[in-house]
C-alpha cells in the first residue's frame, strides 16, 4: 500500500500546485505496480452531473490521470527529461455511473517500452493508452471505455 499511499500524495500534491481541477476531484491511487494502475475518483456533489451521475469532464480527469501516473512511473527512471502529453481523447459512455468510479490501464508494459524508446532515441513516441472505467460497488461491467494517446519525447 506503500505506493499507493505515496501516488495519492503525490497526485494531490499536482493538484494543489499546478492542476487545481485534479485536486477538485479528490483522486485516489488504489492500485499501481509495472504493469498496471487504478485510480479512484468519488462520486461527490463536486463530480456529478445534472442526473445525479458522474460528470464528464471528471471522466477526462480519470483517464488522464490513470495513463500519465502510469507513464511517470517509467519516465522518473529515465536520465534524460520526458515530458508527456496527451493528444486525442475519445470515450464510449455505456451506463450511468451512479457511484465512485475506478479507472484502470493495464498497459504498463507497452509503456515502458515506449519510454525506453523515447529515451534511445531522443524522437516523439505515441501509444494509445485503454482506460476502463468501473463503479465496482454497484457491478462489475465498465461503465466507460476511453482511449487516450499518450505522446512523449524528450526535452532538449
């Protein structure tokens, strides 16, 4: 849990000093090791819509937050310095989220080598990044699937 507890100071931390939309949301690292991360947001009057349900922009705030933490992960080991960003968005909405809601990306492998490649050879590298979001108190089928380019290259 060390990690975990580690991730989610460090990502409110972001929050509060560059992002304040990120330390709005209140996310939490639930899971995060080489291959895979998850991210929690709540279900709060700050993240739900006009339904009652979860917000779209707090989606975007998920799936970004899921892909990049895990990309970090990676680019920290790095010598040179990384900078990632993200270059498209799409998301498929399927249910109503009616509670928190996890997102998860099991890419953490394609990312590392994404990250080394990026690192040997100094060019722009992208990869789409699959974040699943889940609202596991509820059921355990994806309430959204999004899929977000994560671009990276190394800073000169």
């Amino acid at each position: 849990p060390m990690d975990e507890i580690k991730g989610t100071a460090l990502v409110r931390l972001l929050g509060l000093a560059k992002i304040p939309m990120i330390f709005y949301c209140r996310p939490s690292v639930m899971n995060i090791n080489d291959e895979e991360m998850t991210l929690k947001i709540p279900l709060t009057r700050r993240t739900k819509n006009h339904v009652g349900s979860f917000y779209f922009g707090a989606f975007a705030v998920g799936a970004d937050l899921t892909g990049g933490l895990l990309a970090m992960r990676f680019i920290q080991k790095q010598k040179q310095k990384i900078v990632p960003i993200f270059k498209d968005f799409k998301a498929d909405f399927l249910k109503l989220a009616k509670g928190d809601v996890h997102f998860t990306c099991r890419q953490g492998a394609e990312i590392k080598a994404l990250v080394e490649e990026a690192a040997r050879t100094g060019e722009r590298q992208n990869i789409p990044l699959k974040i699943t979001a889940s609202v596991p108190s509820i059921e355990i089928d994806p309430v959204a699937e999004m899929v977000i380019t994560l671009s990276i290259k190394v800073k000169e």
